[in-house]
C-alpha cells in the first residue's frame, strides 16, 4: 500500500517505528470470562475488544488497526496523538479514505459519478468512526459551532482496551514497552490488513500476542483458556489454518489429533491443540499476490 509506506518517510518521527504497539487488553481478557465455555462464548461485552468488534459484514476491527498504526507513525512514545487527517484526501492532502479504503458499489445498478462514490465513500468511514464512538474506542470533539449532524471529522483515539461497562474511554497514548504484543507495520503496508477477513485478523492478533522470537514452538491453548481469554470461537480458530496455507502461521497439529481414514481422530479425548507460531517475516510478502497465487492453486 503505497500510502502507508509514505508515511513512515511522512509521519515526522526520526525513526519510525517498523512494529504496531498493541496493549495486552485489546486482544486478550485480564482473567477469564464465566460467561463462556468450551461449548459457547462469552457475551459480546464479555469478549476483548479484536474479538468484540468482529462483525459478519463489519469492517470495525481493521479500521481500529489502521487508525492505531496511523497514530503511532507521527506520534511519540507515551504521548497522546492528535488526528489533522482529513475523512477525505485531495490531490494534496491523504485522508483517511485513502489509508483505509472502502468497497464503494451504488446499490441502484446505474453507473456511479466521481461524486456518488466519494459520498459513498465518506457515509461508510464516517458510519464506522460512529459505531467505534458509540462502543467507546473513539471520541469525536465538539466543534465550535456545534454541528447539528454527526461530525466525524478530527476523531480522536481512546484506549484500544475499551471501556469499563458504563463508563467512557480513557485518552489513548501509544504504549511504551513492555506494555503488550507487537506485529510488525508490513501488516498494513504490505495489504494483509484489507485482504484478509477479521476473523483471521484475530488469530493473527492471537499468534502474535504469544508469539516468542527465541523460540520455535508456537503457542497451544486449551479450548476453554482460547474462549474465556480471547473470545475466539472455533470457526474463528479455523481461520489459523488459512493462515499457514498463507505462509503467515505455522500450524503444527498434535500427533495424537491425526485422522483415521474416516476423518476422525485417532484420540478425541486425549488430543491436544494444534500449536501455532507467528512467521512474522512472512507478513513482507505482497498480500494480494500471495493470496491471489493461493487462490489459483
């Protein structure tokens, strides 16, 4: 994305950061939720917010990735960002509808203006920058005037653990380490972000949070720990396995989770889960090439 790959020459800090800093709460529950069970998951509000924002036909959770990754390309360590971008670029300025683009199809069937699908384009950020005000991972400014419509204008990032039931967000500042799991910008540089579905974002995120460079063994997680802790459900898991046909995780399946030739496995009360291990190098790779490729095989 050639954009983003601007702004790290762009942002103005002297060394631009090449890993996004992502808190521990925003993709993990501080304990486990009772609300869910090896069999069900918890509510919504029980769940982390990767998980929380995950919508059949949403795009919540990319854009909250993009707008933290945006941030900490300008702003330093420990401070809180401001946001000058525009919802809509021109031939001088990025806006936010060139860093996170949007599918922009005219629901009529007649051919679109230049006009019709920039309005479509700014109705859909601007519907997703309210629903993040609304769950607590925005806030927008009064303006001055007040406007008597929904301003998106100017949203500013709250913390991307989300607030406490009945409470507002706290002021967002980009984290110092150790302060939770790192994945590194070719996510959003490369494509991967706005290629691939939030579901597998999620175990991404999930590889990534337990992901340890000194060693190769990945993480495996009970299936009660993976939903009570990460909200993940089990066809949200399954999506791991797209993701090493990918070259993005290796999966390793437990040996005792092998098949029989009738597709069951040979010790369904013994077997352990598959480990899976971040390939973070992988994520340099051209996303739609890679999946393009991945699609003609």
């Amino acid at each position: 994305m050639a954009h983003w790959k601007d702004l790290r020459a762009t942002g103005g800090l002297r060394n631009p950061p090449t890993q996004i800093r992502i808190r521990n709460s925003f993709a993990k529950n501080e304990v486990p939720k009772s609300s869910g069970s090896a069999r069900r998951l918890p509510s919504r509000a029980d769940r982390p917010p990767a998980a929380r924002l995950v919508t059949s036909q949403g795009s919540l959770l990319k854009f909250e990735i993009a707008i933290l990754a945006e941030a900490q390309l300008r702003t330093g360590l420990g401070r809180v960002p401001e946001n000058p971008r525009p919802l809509m670029g021109d031939s001088t300025t990025v806006g936010w509808s060139e860093l996170f683009p949007l599918e922009a199809t005219p629901t009529s069937g007649l051919r679109a203006s230049y006009s019709d699908i920039h309005d479509l384009r700014r109705n859909q950020l601007v519907g997703n920058v309210r629903k993040l005000v609304d769950r607590g991972f925005l806030h927008v400014p009064v303006k001055d005037p007040p406007s008597p419509r929904f301003d998106a204008e100017g949203f500013l990032l709250l913390d991307e653990g989300g607030p406490p039931p009945g409470y507002a967000g706290e002021k967002y500042l980009v984290p110092k380490a150790p302060t939770g799991f790192t994945i590194p910008y070719a996510l959003v540089e490369s494509g991967w972000l706005f290629v691939l579905s939030e579901a597998a974002l999620v175990m991404l995120l999930f590889a990534a949070q337990h992901y340890d460079p000194n060693s190769e063994d990945g993480i495996m997680m009970s299936e009660q720990d993976r939903i009570r802790y990460h909200g993940i459900s089990t066809s949200t898991y399954g999506r791991a396995q797209l993701l090493d046909d990918l070259g993005l995780l290796e999966v390793t399946m437990d040996p005792t989770r092998a098949v029989l030739d009738d597709g069951t496995p040979r010790d369904k009360r013994h077997s352990r889960p598959n480990r899976i291990r971040l390939l973070p190098e992988r994520l340099d790779d051209d996303a739609l090439e890679v999946v393009l490729d991945y699609l003609e095989k």
